[in-house]
C-alpha cells in the first residue's frame, strides 16, 4: 500500500502519472484509460475502473483489501459495495472479452482482491510484475469466475478462448458468449434463449465440456418457470447436459453447480444448506454456489448470516436486487438504499431491481417517490403489463392515505392479481399485513401452501412469466411485512405445518426474528 510521507495517507491513484504496463498480451495505458490487446483492439475504461485495475496489478499478485481500493481509487470517501463490486465485475468482463488478456481477478471473502496475470512484461517501476501466480491462468479458476459472472450474472460475453483452451471453434465460443449475455440477464424468458445458444455451441464443438455444463445450468434456471407438469422432462435434460459434461471433465463447476440448484429447497432446506456448503468446500470462488447457500438461509429465516454470504458476490451474481432485500429484512435499511441506487445507476430499467427499489421507497415511508418512480414511464422496466404498474399504483396511494377506500381498491387489485403466479401472491400477503388485512394475509397463505389449484396454469399468467415460481417460497413469511401475523397462533401452526419448526430443531438454529415471534406470542 502506497502511504504519502508526510501524512502517512494513503495516496490516490493519478492515472496521468501512472507508466503504461502490460498483462500477457495485454498492454494497459492508465493516462488515457486505454487497454489494447494483442491484435490492436482497444477498450477505453472509466477512470474509477482503471484505477482498479491499476492497483491490483501494483499489488503483482498480492490481496489488495476492499478498504485500500477505497483509500486509493476512490479518495477514502463512503461508498457500498456495489462501487467495488460494478469496477471488479467490470474487469472481469474485460478478461473474457479482450482476447489474450490472460488475467483472472479472485476474490478473497471478507478480504480483498488479486490479481492472477499470465504473463509479466511490464516496467517493473510501475505497476509491471504483476503476479503470475502458479504461471498460466488454471482453467478450472477461470470457469468458476466465468460461472461466478454467468449465473445471472457479470461476466459479459466470456468466451472459451478466455479459459486458455485454443482448440474450441471460434462459432461456438461466439454461440457459448450469447449464451453468457443471455443468462445475464437472470430474467425467466431469457433462460430458453440462453440454452439454444448452449445447444448450438455443443453441436458446434461436441467435446465442449463447459458448453454442456453451461447448457445444463440454463435448462435448470428455467426450470424455475416452468409449471409443475414440466418439471419431469427439465428433470431429463439437466442431467442428461450435466452427465455429459462430467463424461468430458469429471470436475465441471457448471454442471456441479446445476444439480446443486437442481435439489428442492422447500421442506429440504438443511439437506440443501449441507449441499451448498459442501460445493463451496471443493469449489471456494463459486460464487453462484454462494448466492445458492443465502438463497437456503433466507428461506429459513437467518437472514443475517445470508447478507453475509451474499455480499462479496453480490456482483458477480449479478444479484444487488437480492443483497438489497437480504439489508433490508436484516434492519440494515441505509445499506439497503446505497445497494439498490448504485444498482439502478447500473442498470436502470432492470426489473427486479426497480421492483426492488419501489418496495423500498414504500415501506420506508416514502409513498410520494413510490408513486412518482411509477408515474416515469421512462424508467420503467420493461415487459411489464399496465395493469401491473396499476396495481403497484393502487397499493402505493393506500400506503399514502391509509383511507378505506384505498385500502379496498388496493386489496381489490393484489387479490385479483394472486392467483397469477406465487410471486403476485407473495407480494399479496405482505400488502394485506401491512395495510391491517391480517385475516386475508392468512387466508393467501394458507391457499399459497396448502391448496395448488389456488394458481392458474403458467400460460395464462402472461408475457410476464417471472411470476410464475412453482416451487413455495418461505423467506418472505419470515420477513418484516409480515409482522403483524406473528401473534396469531394460525402463523405457528403454518410455519409447522410447512415444516420450518422442524428444520430449526434439526439444525439447532433459530431466524432472526425468533424473539420477536415468541414475545408476540406472549
């Protein structure tokens, strides 16, 4: 770390004094924000990016902690973890994009940065040496970045070529890169599109091992939103893409991840937690396994310890939406609000994250920017239905008015909307709660868990197909809407019956509202 001699501060990177440098074939020119590659293809980055770029690779292969990017490419001054996390994923996807570029970035959790670098050419006065580590970039490393960047994702466009695997035809790598951008776009009617592309590339190169995988954990994705009915013959492509990448590369991070996914979380949920926990044991920087354990946490209840896991993957999942609500649930509300604004700066008409940014305004009691982020059809994400934002606008002016009359057409609105889909009618049970329905609140759940002819069929839910989850959901039973059905003994009765008490005296764990329920409870 770089400390000023007077002040023993760290200095701020000033990229027009920084030497130009190289990493592999790649030759970095931070004065004027210019990489090149090999074939003289140019990337101008932003200012903030190269200055991390250039401070990983001042480190030459050591950890550069979260707190010296802070100090030295932003000036020491406040800001979340999706400043650092957009600059790393940015990088990343210049690894996979830049041909020859030859560097991956591991995270080190709760630590820092490194950057690993192929090849040392540089002037060793300036950010040259970069650490080459073991020598060339392990494949199996990259592919776990790439995973890490895919699942929905940040790595834009990673082709095989970037894995160091020359052998792969140039049509499938560019079949293997739609497939990336498509999963990045972690939206339901993406996923089919994602693993056409997958396909494609396997038949173009049938010994693409990560094709396979990739194309195995596609299907899984979608098989998300997909009805119960279908679930049997997305059963028999996801193993039959994984069996295939494991006859080629018995170890494949892309096909383990798939059937970790693949494995029920309702009423499976210490058997899922040991299954993820375990895949992160053999594979540390799977960040999409990361993302799959504080998915399993968040449904039982322990959402602290899920923010915990989420948060230095956040980015590389492609997941700040998730990580905002995890603050959120866990009291962590500033948090919240610096995870998803730095998000839609990002991706400013992403629809889970405007979703996410609506909840936010409305349940902190900022109904007027709630009804305002609505009236900006601009912004508006899209693909989504008028009769959606309608709704959203409905429950918006109740929250505001709080009078009969908005209440009734607000329930009137999430009520018609419930038995579209387990999402509308998650969101329907949290509105009850919160707008003093509590018996409706009920009535919704118990028809959510317990009755499945409660839902209409997938295909008449509409262009809007993320709503449709088949699987039950319980993490939002637990989440802080729905408070006020705490001390209803039916609320018990339903967290037994769905076999959550029993995983907790398994596991010997508690969610973080334990005390909370009890004291409702009296």
């Amino acid at each position: 770390m770089y400390q000023d001699q007077v002040t023993g501060s760290p200095r701020p990177t000033d990229l027009a004094h920084e030497p130009d440098f190289r990493i592999g074939a790649m030759e970095v020119r931070p004065s004027l924000r210019v990489v090149t590659s090999e074939t003289g293809e140019e990337v101008v980055l932003e200012p903030r990016v190269m200055q991390v770029l250039v401070e990983l690779a001042k480190a030459r292969g050591s950890i550069v902690s979260r707190d010296d990017l802070i100090a030295r490419c932003w000036g020491g001054q406040v800001v979340g973890d999706g400043a650092i996390n957009r600059a790393i994923s940015l990088l990343r996807a210049l690894a996979g994009d830049m041909p020859h570029a030859a560097f991956s970035i591991e995270t080190v959790p709760k630590v820092g940065y490194r950057l690993v670098a192929e090849t040392n050419t540089a002037d060793e006065s300036g950010a040259g040496g970069v650490g080459a580590g073991n020598g060339a970039i392990d494949r199996r490393k990259a592919l776990i970045g790439g995973i890490a960047a895919v699942c929905a994702v940040g790595l834009a466009g990673a082709g095989y070529a970037a894995f160091g695997n020359r052998s792969v035809p140039r049509e499938a790598q560019q079949f293997f890169e739609r497939g990336m951008q498509a999963m990045r776009e972690d939206d339901g009617p993406q996923y089919p599109y994602a693993a056409s592309q997958f396909r494609e590339a396997v038949r173009v190169a049938p010994e693409y091992a990560d094709g396979w995988g990739m194309l195995a954990l596609a299907y899984q994705f979608g098989s998300s939103y997909q009805p119960d009915e279908e679930q049997d013959a997305a059963e028999m492509r996801i193993r039959s893409a994984a069996d295939r990448a494991f006859a080629l590369d018995t170890d494949n991070p892309a096909a383990s991840a798939a059937l970790a996914w693949r494995e029920p979380v309702f009423r499976n949920w210490a058997d899922a937690e040991e299954k993820w926990r375990a895949l992160i044991a053999h594979f540390d920087e799977l960040a999409v396994a990361r993302w799959g354990l504080a998915w399993v946490l968040y449904e039982v209840g322990r959402t602290r310890d899920a923010a915990e896991e989420l948060a230095p993957y956040a980015a590389a999942v492609n997941r700040p939406h998730t990580l905002a609500q995890l603050y959120w649930d866990a009291g962590r509300t500033d948090e919240a609000q610096m995870v998803i604004e730095q998000a839609l700066a990002d991706r400013p008409r992403d629809t889970a994250t405007w979703f996410r940014q609506f909840w936010i305004f409305l349940r902190s009691g900022q109904e007027a920017r709630a009804l305002a982020l609505i009236s900006d059809e601009s912004a508006r994400p899209l693909g989504i239905p008028d009769s959606e934002f309608e709704r959203l606008r409905a429950t918006a002016t109740a929250y505001a008015e709080r009078t009969p009359g908005a209440i009734e057409a607000a329930m009137a609105a999430n009520l018609a909307a419930a038995r579209q889909g387990r999402r509308f009618c998650e969101s329907a049970i949290e509105v009850a709660c919160e707008l003093g329905q509590t018996s409706t609140a009920f009535d919704l759940a118990e028809s959510y868990f317990f009755d499945p002819r409660f839902f209409m069929d997938a295909s008449r839910a509409g262009k809007h197909s993320s709503v449709y989850v088949s699987a039950p959901r319980t993490g939002f039973l637990l989440a802080p809407a729905c408070r006020p059905m705490f001390a209803n003994p039916r609320y018990m009765e339903i967290l037994g019956e769905i076999g959550l008490t029993d995983y907790w005296e398994q596991t010997g764990t508690t969610p973080d509202r334990w005390p909370v329920i009890l004291a409702a409870l009296g």
